[in-house]
C-alpha cells in the first residue's frame, strides 16, 4: 500500500506552536498537507501571548519544504475561532482538517476551584473545539469532505485529582467528538479524539525522566492517520503514548430489570447491574435504545443477559 499523503489539503492545528501540535504539523507538511499552524503562544496556565511561537513553527516547516501560515488568534472566542479558519482561507483557500490541540493547565482541587480557573480552561479546551470546528465544519460539509481530531484526555476519562475543570472540558470534548461524528457521517466527516500521554512542557515536571520515552513525535502517527484520507473510523478515542496505541470505548453492561424498581432493588442488585459480562459498545443511542424498548415491551425480569 502507498504511504500516507495529504496531498495539498489543508490542516489548521491549533496550539502547533509547541509540543504535541508542532509535532502534528512538522509531519503532516512533510506528508504534503498546508497547515495553519495556530498558536498565542502563551505559558502553560495560559498568560501572556508571543506570536514568535507560531512563526517558528512555520519556519522550521518551510526550511523542510513544506507550505505553512503563522495564526496566533486565541481558539477561546467565537470571533477568535473564525479568524482561524479565515487565515486558512486567505492563505490556502479551503480547510480539510481540524486538530483541535490548544489547550492550558489550572489545576486545583475541586474545593479550591475559582471561577478564574475554571473558566478559561473550558474556553480553550472545549469552546475552542467548537468555536474552530463550526466555521470550517460548513466548508467540509459543502464539499462532502473533512477530518476533525480532537485532543481528550485520561484526566476527564477516568478522572484525575486535581483537574474538575481540565478532566470536564476534556470529557466534554468526547461528548463533542461523537455528536459530530453522527452529524458528519453524511459528508464523509470523520470526527475522532485521542487522548495523549507525551513529554511536553506541560507535564515535563510531573514525569521527570520516566517521561524520556514519551515524545510528543510518538503521538503524532496516529493524529496524522485519522486526519488523512485512509482514517477507516468515526467516533472513537484512542490511547496514545510512546508508541503505545489502544482504544478507549464506552460500554454498556446488560444490566437488571424490574417492571416496578424499587429502591431496596438497586441496592440488592447492584452486583447484578455492575457485572461487565456480556456488555455492548453502542455505536450510539440507538443501539442502546433498541436494547431498551425490547427489555420494557415484554422482556423478562431479573438480571439481564
Ligand atoms: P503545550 O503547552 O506545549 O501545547 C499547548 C499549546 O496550546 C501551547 O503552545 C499554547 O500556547 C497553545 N494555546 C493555549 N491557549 C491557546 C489559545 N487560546 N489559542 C491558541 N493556542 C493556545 O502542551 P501539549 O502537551 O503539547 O498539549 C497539547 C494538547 O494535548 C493540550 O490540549 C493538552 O491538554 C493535551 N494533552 C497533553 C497531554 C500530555 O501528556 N502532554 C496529556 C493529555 C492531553
């Protein structure tokens, strides 16, 4: 099979102007796709602006050959997400490809949240999936094409101390990712998460040497095969580490059913409704629902198989 190509098309990643996104981009212009490489370039916790940090990147992709245009609009405001995808327009004319990878770090314990913390957290990380993904999402459907990523995370997935406000935009961009996976299946638009373990400036310090295996470049194949052409799937999130790829997958359990539940019914069978056994991976509500209408029209009680 021919190697991975883009083929001119057009990738705006935000947040490229460091870390995991300028990996992103160094290897897909390499592969032959335009990239908008988007970043404000400010610190971790998200202050202060350097319009250097996205400059550089391009830079580093023109001395390699490839085609790329600096943006450093924040994602973090709907007029700041259109600016974006009117830099690819200008530049390149069209958008065929979306990461969303821009984000910051807050993190206190629930208890010590401030709305100062919280707030820009989710503005950047889930309000810029949407505020970037929309305006280029009306061009990809007119055109019947397009690939959007979306950077999750273990610490909304299964929930990591400390981070109420980052593990909820990252779990939100799941829920996000898979209502657009359903909405762009018509228009041939893959819509994908992954949620990444990489050794970048953001958690440098938190992995210390233990992190040396984890390049943010170990990370990139897989980013670059579900925005290109042959991505075969919609919907899903992948684990992705030092060349350590799995998938994460929501699933259901049988369950138990009672025609009149009662309180004391959950509690004596919790075991019942907790066993794995047997469980489905809903490709999405309807698979669920179908499972449901049979069970309350008739099915038996107890728990269920
Ligand atoms: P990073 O700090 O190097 O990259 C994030 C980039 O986003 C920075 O260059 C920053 O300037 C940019 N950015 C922040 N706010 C922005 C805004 N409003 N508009 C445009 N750009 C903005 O860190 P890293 O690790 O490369 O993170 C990339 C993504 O991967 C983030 O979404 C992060 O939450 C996620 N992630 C990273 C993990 C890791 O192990 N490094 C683990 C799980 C998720």
């Amino acid at each position: 099979m021919a190697d991975i190509g883009y083929d001119g098309k057009v990738a705006i990643i935000t947040g490229a102007g460091g870390g995991l996104g300028r990996s992103h981009a160094l290897e897909m212009a390499h592969r032959g796709a335009r990239i908008v490489v988007n970043d404000l370039g400010g610190s971790v916790s998200g202050e202060g602006g350097d319009v250097s940090a996205a400059q550089a990147v391009v830079q580093e992709i023109e001395a390699l050959g490839g085609e790329a245009v600096a943006d450093t609009n924040s994602v973090a405001t709907a007029e700041g997400g259109k600016a974006v995808v009117q830099t690819a327009l200008d530049a390149f004319g069209t958008v065929d490809i979306v990461i969303n990878n821009a984000g910051i770090l807050r993190d206190k314990t629930f208890h010590n949240l401030t709305p100062e913390l919280l707030e820009p957290v989710l503005q950047v990380h889930l309000f810029g999936a949407f505020y970037v993904t929309q305006p280029a999402w009306q061009i990809m459907r007119e055109k019947g094409y397009g690939r959007v990523i979306n950077t999750s995370s273990n610490s909304g997935i299964l929930g990591n101390f400390g981070q109420a406000n980052y593990g909820a935009a990252k779990m939100g961009l799941v829920g996000f990712t898979r209502v657009l996976a359903n909405e762009g299946r018509k228009a041939n638009i893959k819509v994908n998460a992954i949620a990444p373990v990489a050794k970048t400036r953001m958690t440098e310090e938190l992995f210390g040497a233990a992190g040396d295996p984890m390049a943010p470049e170990l990370v990139t194949p897989v980013v670059a095969y579900l925005a290109s052409e042959d991505c075969d799937v919609t919907g899903e999130i992948y684990s992705v580490a030092g060349g350590v790829v799995a998938r994460f997958f929501i699933g259901l359990t049988p369950g138990y059913y009672k025609r009149d539940l009662t309180v004391e019914d959950v509690r004596d069978h919790l075991d019942d409704i907790r066993d794995v056994e047997g469980f489905i991976i809903p490709e999405g509500p309807q698979d669920e629902l179908k499972k449901l209408f049979e069970t309350v029209s008739g099915g038996t009680e107890g728990k269920l198989s």
